[in-house]
C-alpha cells in the first residue's frame, strides 16, 4: 500500500513540475514575440508503471464479471418482460375476438331462437285451426238439423167476441235431419194478410208469434206435428176465404238447442198461400232469407 502511494505522490509531482514548465516558457514565449526552440527544449513525458494489488484486482474483476452478469440478466429481464407483454397483448386481441365472435355468435343464435319460436307458434296456431275446424266439421256432422214441412191449410169463417170473425190454421211437421236430438225446439211464425205482388218487410223473429212443439224433445230422423193459428178481423170473410183480392203470407224459423248445448236457428223462410181451381190449397215460399242457419 505504501509503494503505491509513493508512486502516486511521484506522479503527481512530476505533473506539477510538467505545469510549471509549461507555464514559465509560456511566459518566455511572450515576452520574446513568438520566438521558435528547438524541440529538445520541451520536457518529454514519463511512463509510469501503475502497481495494483492482486486482492484489489481480483475484487475488481469480480465486480466487474458481477456487473456484467446483472447486465446479461437485466437484458433477459427486460426480454422476458417484453414476451410477456407481446403474450398479453396477442391475448388480449384474442380475448377481444372471442368477445365479437361470441357476441355474433349469440346474436345470431338469438334470431334463430326467436324465428323457432315464432315458427313454433304458427304450427300451434295451425294444429289448433286444424283441431276446431275437426271439431267443427264434427259438430256439424252430429247435430241436429231441423226444417218443417207445411201440411194442411185452413181458412174459417167465425164470430168471437173480440170482433175476430175470421181464423187460419196451418198444420206444420217439424222434421229432425240430423244425427243427434233437438232440444227444446220453438216455431216463430207470422201469419199475415196481403194483396198479391205487395211487398213485406220481413219480420223480426222476437216480434213473431211462438209456438213450441208438442213434445219439446225431437229424436233425429223423427219428427213432430204442431198446428200453427191466427185469427184477423176482415171486412168480407168469405170473399177472403175464397181468396178473392187478398192472399195470405206465412213466415217461420226454428229456435232449439243441440247436443253441444249450444242455441241454433233455422232459415227465416216466407212464402204464401195459394187457392188453385180444383179447391186445393198449397205454400209457395219466396226465398231464403239473409238470416242463414247457424
């Protein structure tokens, strides 16, 4: 340790001696109006051998091989650390297309639910119409279908007390065409006066005269007989039972319940009646009327 101080005392020596040199012929140099010497006149350096200790040296290469080494793991560091980042950024890009590719995914999955749904619902709605139309067509296969047929037709000449002097009676067979019983069958009907070719409103069926039918129960294929009555006030009964200038309008329809319970009405139907030569009486309906079977 002592010898490397005296070297370095000796060095520093030598560069003050070097200055001081230096500065004095600097001196010389300006008081002489940049006078030229010769070049042996300058002082030449010295080399000076620099003695270190080995422990030092040793200590220093360790440290030196030490920080080399933090710089090599500091490199790989940093290295890893940017693999790193790269990895999180490509799976965060990944992460981010799963995201759209699965939102794409559900939106189109959710269309396809909807559109199944609504498919579905349409088959629903078609199985149903299907099975009330089945059920229908059966219910109109089974019921009971009711119409009536006009038998004899009287017309007579009478005194009553309420200045009635003139009553016609119509026999009329309520005939059951279906499968199934009518019940509770009621005949509206309306008989009327008229003078041929006029023509009548036709009536409302709660402003007929009702009539139910003798049993209040019709079988299917059976039928059941009711006599139908009205009696008016004329000027000349006997001319209008010969139908002379007048004629007589019959109107009916047929409320009943069938099997299902549920209310039914025939055809409102209109006709009227005619005197022939030979004595004979007979119905002419009109047309069905607007009001249909239900």
């Amino acid at each position: 340790m002592l010898a490397r101080l005296g070297v370095i005392a000796l060095v520093f020596g030598l560069a003050a001696s070097l200055g001081q040199a230096q500065e004095q012929t600097g001196d010389t140099q300006r008081q002489a109006g940049r006078q030229d010497y010769p070049p042996h006149l300058f002082s030449r350096p010295i080399a000076v051998d620099v003695i270190e200790d080995k422990a030092e040296a040793e200590a220093r290469k360790r440290e030196e091989e030490e920080a080399r080494q933090r710089e090599i793991e500091d490199l790989a560091a940093q290295k890893g650390m940017n693999t790193a980042t790269q990895s999180i950024e490509a799976a965060t890009r990944d992460m981010r297309d799963y995201a759209l590719y699965s939102t794409i995914l559900v939106g189109v999955g959710t269309v396809l639910l909807l559109f199944t749904l609504f498919l579905t619902r349409q088959a629903n709605r078609a199985a149903q119409a299907a099975v009330d139309v089945t059920r229908e067509m059966g219910k109109k296969q089974a019921r009971a279908y009711l119409y009536i047929k006009i038998g004899n037709f009287e017309i007579s000449v009478v005194d009553n007390a309420d200045s009635s002097n003139l009553v016609t009676r119509v026999v009329v067979t309520v005939a059951n065409s279906g499968n199934t019983p009518a019940y509770s069958p009621v005949i509206y009907y309306d008989i009327q006066e008229a003078i041929p070719n006029q023509i009548i409103p036709l009536p409302n069926p709660e402003t007929m005269q009702k009539t139910p039918v003798n049993n209040g129960f019709i079988p299917p294929n059976e039928d059941s007989t009711t006599r139908l009555s009205r009696t008016f006030e004329v000027d000349d009964p006997v001319a209008f039972q010969r139908f002379d200038k007048r004629i007589i309008r019959f109107t009916y329809c047929i409320n009943f319940l069938d099997e299902f319970d549920e209310e039914r009405w025939t055809p409102i139907i209109s006709g009227t009646f005619h005197h022939w030569p030979k004595g004979s009486v007979s119905f002419l309906p009109d047309k069905i009327h607007e009001v249909q079977e239900n």
